[in-house]
C-alpha cells in the first residue's frame, strides 16, 4: 500500500474557545456497511463497498446537571464533478441541516482526480431538544462508485 500525503484544503484556525470544567462528546457514524481494505486486490476492495441510506449513532447519556454548549454534525463524501454536485444538506433527527461551513477538495492519485466535499452544520439546537440517545442521519448524496485505491 502506497503511503499518501495528508493534508487541509484551508489552514487550521480557532473559531470557538471554552474555558472551565469542560469536557466533550464524540458520537460518529457511516453510511458504509464495511471497508474497502478487505482484498490486498484493488478490483475487490472496490467491489467491497457498500452503502445504506441511513447513519446512526448513540449520544451517550450526560452527567446529571449538564450543560450542552455546542453541538455540530461533519459529514463528508466524494462526487464526481463531471456529473455531480457536493451535497451541503442532509436529515439529521428527522430535520433538514444545511452546511454553514463547506468544504470541497481534490485528491490526485496516479494521475486521476477525486472529488471529496464535506460539511459542518451547528446542530446545538437540536441535541439540546432531544439529549442523549440515538441520532440519525440521511438522505445525502455522495458517489457510491470505485473510490481512491
């Protein structure tokens, strides 16, 4: 496997800061349903992806006398910009979250382009209505063909 440079479409800035007994939450999903490193063949791990129309993840329960100060969603996914365009919307708990920050970039791999987009929407609103407990997200379009190998 060829090792591949990491890098940001923007440069790292602060744009929230937080003093006090903090601490934080991570509830992530995938709308894969398993991973394309199954195969060390390229052919099979492109034939190993598989999609559902629906992610979910557990918030976990918050101590007693808990304050949610900030709540946000990250999506991201691929296109084809030949045919498709980025999606900055998405059903997050049964409402439809538009993208306040969005994001598109492009990974070149052996002389082929993908397109990758992503999304970050302020859903505070949202986990402070329903707290803890599963949230569910849906309704995105992304490529759902040969991914980078």
């Amino acid at each position: 496997m060829a090792a591949f440079q990491t890098h940001a479409g923007e440069a790292v800035q602060l744009r929230n800061s937080y003093a006090g007994y903090l601490s934080f939450e991570l509830a992530a999903g995938s709308f894969l349903t398993n991973t394309n490193e199954t195969s060390q063949f390229a052919s099979d791990r492109c034939n190993a992806i598989r999609t559902q129309a629906t992610s979910s993840a557990n918030l976990k329960p918050l101590p007693s006398g808990s304050t949610i100060e900030k709540a946000f969603l990250y999506w991201v996914g691929s296109y084809n910009s030949a045919n498709q365009s980025p999606d900055y919307s998405i059903n997050f708990a049964g409402q439809t979250v538009t993208a306040s920050r969005m994001y598109t970039d492009v990974f070149a791999y052996n002389g082929t382009n993908y397109d990758f987009f992503s999304g970050i929407a302020d859903v505070t609103n949202i986990v402070r209505t329903y707290g803890s407990g599963t949230y569910s997200a849906n309704g995105l379009s992304f490529n759902t063909g040969i991914p980078p190998l």
